[in-house]
C-alpha cells in the first residue's frame, strides 16, 4: 500500500530480490464520484438488462435495426432463412408423433380441468402456432399440463362449481388464461424474469411431486367410475370419497382402466430401456384411445356403467373474446388464479426450454419465453383455449423424435386441424377410464424421487423445502403447498442476508495465504492479531447482528489468549471481499465497532473493502476516521503490518492515563 511507506514498512523481498507482493506497494482507492442518477441507471441495467439484448441494435442503419426488432419479437424470421428440407422432414415426423400425444393428453388435461373435453384440442391448435412465430426454443411442445389443469379446477371450482354454472365457470377461465398471458407478457417486456426465480429447483420439485400425487389420486374417479366425486385436492377428503363410495365401485371400469395404465407404463418402459424406440411410448396414448373406443363401440360398455366422453363438435376453434369476464364479481379470483398459475406454467416451461437447449448447446432467452408464452395465452383465451406452456413429457418426446425447429410445433397444430375439422365424432365412444389411465401415467414420471433423496444427501434444508411443498399439496391445497415452499424459500434468502457468515481466519503454512481455520486446521494463528471474514454485503438486516457476533469472536480469542498466556489480542483485521454493497446502519456499525475496539486498546484494520464500500466510507467520512493508513488491499498486507507494529511500536501511556498503543520508538 503506497501510504504504508510514510509508516516505514518494509517490502516483502525475498531471497533472489523479487517482490512477494508485499506491503508498501499497493494503496486502497477510494474509485471516483458517480452523478446518483448515472448509478441510478447502471443499477437498473444490471437489474433488468443483464443480458445487453440492445447491443445487436448499436451501430445499425434504420432499416437494419428494424429488421432485428422484428426478429427479436419473432425468431421465426431469423432462423426462418435457413430452414431447409433436411429440417422439415425431421420437424414432420417430430410434430406427428407430439401430435399423437397432445390428442389423448388435451382432452385428458380439460377433463381434469373440469372443462368440456374438446378445449383441449382447441388449445393444442391456436397456441403452438402463437409459440412456432415468437418463441426460442427449438424443442418445446407447446399445450396443456395436468398440474396448471388441476391448479385452475381447484382455484376456480372453489368460487364457481362447474357442474351447477358450467357457463360461468368456462368463461372465468378464460378470464383467467387472459390474466395470465397478461401477467407473462408484462414480465418478458419489463424484464422481470427473476420474480420467477423465487421458485427454487427444490420448491419445483416438491410441488410438482405433491401436484402429481393429487391429479392420480383424482383419477379414482374414473378407474373406479364413480359419479359423484370431492372438488377438493387433499389426499384425506380424496380418499374419504373414494372409501364412503364403495358400494358404487364399477369392477369393468377398474378392469379396463388397470389394463390400460399396464399397457402404458409397460411401453414407457420399453422407450427408457431403448431409446430408439421413442415412438412407443410416445403413441401408446392415442393407441389407448383408439383401442379403448373400439373395445366400448363393440361390447357397448357405456350401458354397463363404463363412462364416454360423448358427442365432441367439429370445427375449429370458435371465438371466446366476448366470453372474458371482466365486469364479474369473481373477477378477482380470475386475476388470483391467472397469476398463480402463470408462475408455475412460466417455471415449468422455462425450465424444460433451458434443459433440452442445454443438451444441444443453444441458449434461449427467458424474457422472450415469456413474451411468448403471453402472447400464446392471451390470444388462446380469446380463442376458446385455456392455459398453455411448454410440457415436459410432450417436450421430451419432441426432443427425441429428432425435431430441429419450432416447425414441429406448427405440424402438430395442423394435425390436431384435422382432428378438429374430421375426426372429433370418432371420439364418441372414448371412455373416459382410458384418459384417467393416461393422466396416471404421465403424472408418474413428475414425481422424482430420487431429486429428493439428492437433495437430501445435498442440502438438508432444500430437503425441508421440498417436502413442505409436497406435503402442503397433498394434505392442504395447491396454493398452500405453493405458499408454504416459496415462504421457506425466501426465508433461507433472508436468513442468509440477515445472518452471514463470519468466519475466523489463519495463514496457510509457507503462504501469504488466509483461510477458514475450521475447513483448514493445519492453519497458523497470527499471534496478537484476530482476522474476520465478513460473508456478504452490509445492510440495516444484519448490521446489529454483526456488531455483537463481531465482539463475541473478540471475546473469545481474548479468553483464549488469556487461557494460553499467549500475547495479547492487539489488532482486529476485517476482510471485506466478500462485502459487496454497505449503507448507512453499516456505516454506523463500524463506527460503533471502531469505538469499542478503542475502549478496549484494540485497533480496527478493513483490508480489501471494493468500491462501493470504499465510496460511502469515504463520503461518510469513516475512512478520515479510522486513518486510511489502516486500510489494505489484501489480508496479508494488513497482517505484514501489524506483525511490523507489534515489533517496532511499545504502549506509551498517554496524559490522562490510558495505554495508548502502536506508539513508533523508532
């Protein structure tokens, strides 16, 4: 430190002359004085601009920035040029085989939603178009999942009963669908992706393994063919419908519904275990379909108690703008459901993009994902279509059917046109047994329990947070499963802000390296001087923390001291590395600490305090306070000159009689 020399420590030379990086060389700058709002701005970048999407616009003519913006919005016109023959005969037989799966899945998932079967096709036709135009993902297969399904039942069917007020309750959702396109959009374009990050790998996990757990055991209703069943989502009052109703359990639909859920899980199988054969797995639905419908044409299993979707209408989808709900008094439960289940629609579709980009080295941006996914449900509810997001399991099959772009999505769309335009009366006789097989099987796959035991093995309070959000699914509801693995999630946040770590520190053996004398014990202590690690920024959340913890290592390195009649704790070295960022209670702290440590003839060294830190001590005039000699650029600067104080300095007593240290007899 360039101050240093005015204090006559030596350099660190070696034995050949080299300089050891040593002390007296290198000074702590105070960086220069920004105007608050060029902070203001560079703060708001870092914040929502991360990722510079505006830097391909620098430099670039009118016409030129133009032609980026539209590809920005709509990838398909920047990787639409290179598309070639090669790619359309993978993306076509990508998109039949999704499209085999999105059928059965579509009319299986509205079911579940309590909403008539054929919105599920609706929305595995509008949607995947939206998505081919604005998305960036080449894998994602765009419709509707089992666990949103469920989600928008419970928060709808607890307000509107579907049975009683079918009308009202189909047009809330579409309000609902409406709110939550809204709601992704507004986060795409305002770049708040990171709201979204709130729900850690752990707090997905457990809710979608707690979601999954409750769609099967909803699915009794059709296995056992009951008629009357519970709207609410808790395994108990699951189960008590299931056993108060046994006298109405319908052996031919068990039968036929435990044929067909062995079949599935026996092709999901095969497909694991080879996975060239992909394809098995991936048209055993709609192969459960078709065999399920001729089986009941043939023996007319509806007369004897096995339930069929019944008459389905042609044509495409009808237009439902006029059908949003705004002016209803359930409006805020609309707005409630639409951005519950736009969060975990943007979590599991975002995840699932990055994963399959991940395995073909591409990246795709999240903030266009949303706006994607925004734009899919806003224009879906105003087309008969309910809540849509990128599926794992369609996903998957896309991925390994060999798709090479977003075209695949548009494939599947035009197949599931046709289905809508010819072959919806062919479904008359599908029973709804087979599609509760399928919910079954593709819920099975969601719940990974070995994410669990790893997280176990891992973090035990991840473990914690998993658990409470499959516990709180299946045992309370969606939403408190949800609230209560997001409010343990961010409790850990606040707990680490609140409490960081402070950490003694010891010098390595033969080294002008300092590190945590519990995870290194073969560490040398530094007699006379106490070295802290500070592990995180300082803010008014843990300055008071921080003050005591800082005094109880004192007071336990000077009973140590005093125990071993050692030298005498003499210096108190703080590494600020890791404190990033410190305001005004901060500031506070270390003038109280500063003032305790002089009580107690102890002196306060700061080594390696970063910019912003060194800005607000220095405007807040603590540096003139602690003597800016006192600050150092690295532990072993600070350590080299107090070793160099402690051996050229004596106490001196001072006029009033106190021991006043670090007095140069030189």
């Amino acid at each position: 430190m360039g101050n240093a020399d005015n204090y006559g420590y030596p350099s660190m030379m070696n034995n050949n002359g080299e300089n050891r990086g040593g002390i007296g060389i290198h000074r702590v700058e105070i960086p220069p004085a920004q105007p608050f709002f060029k902070s203001l701005k560079n703060t708001l970048k870092e914040t929502l601009f991360p990722d510079d999407p505006l830097k391909q616009f620098k430099n670039q003519t009118p016409f030129k920035k133009f032609i980026l913006g539209v590809q920005y919005f709509f990838p398909i016109f920047e990787w639409g040029s290179r598309y070639n023959f090669g790619f359309f005969k993978s993306d076509l037989i990508a998109g039949i085989t999704i499209a085999s799966l999105a059928i059965p899945q579509g009319i299986s998932y509205a079911k579940l939603g309590n909403l008539p079967p054929i919105l599920g096709l609706y929305s595995s036709f509008i949607p995947p178009l939206v998505y081919a135009l604005m998305g960036s993902s080449r894998d994602l297969a765009v419709g509707t999942v089992a666990v949103g399904s469920l989600l928008m039942a419970s928060m709808l069917g607890a307000e509107v009963n579907p049975t009683e007020n079918p009308t009202l309750y189909l047009h809330l959702a579409f309000t609902a669908t409406f709110f939550t396109g809204l709601f992704e959009l507004a986060l795409g374009f305002f770049r708040l992706g990171f709201i979204v990050d709130f729900l850690s790998h752990a707090t997905i996990v457990g809710f979608m393994g707690g979601a999954a757990t409750v769609v099967i055991l909803q699915q009794l209703k059709g296995i056992l063919g009951l008629e009357h069943f519970t709207h609410a989502t808790d395994v108990v009052s699951v189960l008590r419908s299931v056993f108060s109703q046994t006298h109405q359990w319908r052996w031919e639909s068990a039968v036929l519904g435990l044929c067909f859920l062995f079949y599935l899980m026996l092709a999901k199988f095969l497909s694991q275990k080879r996975p060239k054969l992909f394809w098995v797995s991936a048209m055993a639905p709609l192969t459960s379909v078709i065999l399920g419908t001729i089986l009941v044409y043939i023996t007319h299993a509806e007369k004897h108690g096995v339930a069929v979707i019944g008459e389905l209408k042609k044509g495409i989808n009808p237009l439902s703008i006029m059908d949003l709900s705004f002016g209803s008094k359930y409006m805020t439960t609309a707005i409630k459901t639409g951005i519950i289940t736009g969060v975990i629609a943007l979590a599991e579709g975002i995840a699932v993009g990055r994963s399959f980009a991940m395995f073909k080295n591409y990246h795709i941006d999240g903030n266009k994902e949303m706006i994607a996914f925004g734009m899919m449900n806003i224009v879906g509810s105003c087309t008969s279509c309910y809540l849509t997001t990128g599926p794992f399991s369609r996903s998957a099959v896309n991925f390994n059917a060999g798709c090479k772009t977003a075209v695949s999505n548009i494939i599947m769309a035009l197949a599931v046109m046709v289905t809508l335009l010819l072959l919806t009366p062919l479904f008359h006789f599908t029973p709804l047994v087979v599609l509760s097989s399928i919910i079954i099987a593709a819920m099975l796959g969601l719940i990974d329990y070995n994410a669990a035991i790893h997280l176990w093995h891992v973090d035990k309070f991840d473990f914690l947070v998993c658990m409470s959000a499959y516990i709180g699914v299946v045992f309370g509801s969606i939403e408190i499963g949800l609230v209560m693995a997001v409010g343990l999630s961010v409790l850990r946040v606040l707990l680490s802000v609140a409490r960081p770590r402070t950490l003694v520190l010891g010098n390595i053996p033969n080294s002008m390296i300092y590190r945590n004398v519990e995870q290194y014990p073969n560490t040398n202590n530094v007699p006379g001087v106490l070295i802290l690690d500070i592990g995180a920024s300082i803010y008014f959340t843990n300055s008071s923390y921080l003050r005591e913890r800082i005094s109880r290592w004192i007071d336990d390195e000077e009973d140590k001291l005093k125990s071993s009649g050692e030298t005498t704790l003499q210096y108190v070295i703080l590494d600020m590395g890791a404190v990033g960022n410190i305001d005004t209670s901060g500031i506070s702290m270390f003038e109280e600490v500063k003032k305790n440590l002089d009580r107690r003839d102890l002196k306060l060294v700061l080594a390696n305090p970063g910019a912003e830190v060194m800005k607000k001590l220095n405007k807040s005039k603590f540096i003139e306070t602690l003597g800016q000699e006192w600050m150092f650029l690295a532990v072993g600067e600070a350590v080299e000159a107090c070793n160099f104080m402690l051996h050229s300095c004596k106490p001196k007593s001072s006029e009033d009689g106190s021991s006043q240290k670090w007095s140069n007899n030189a």
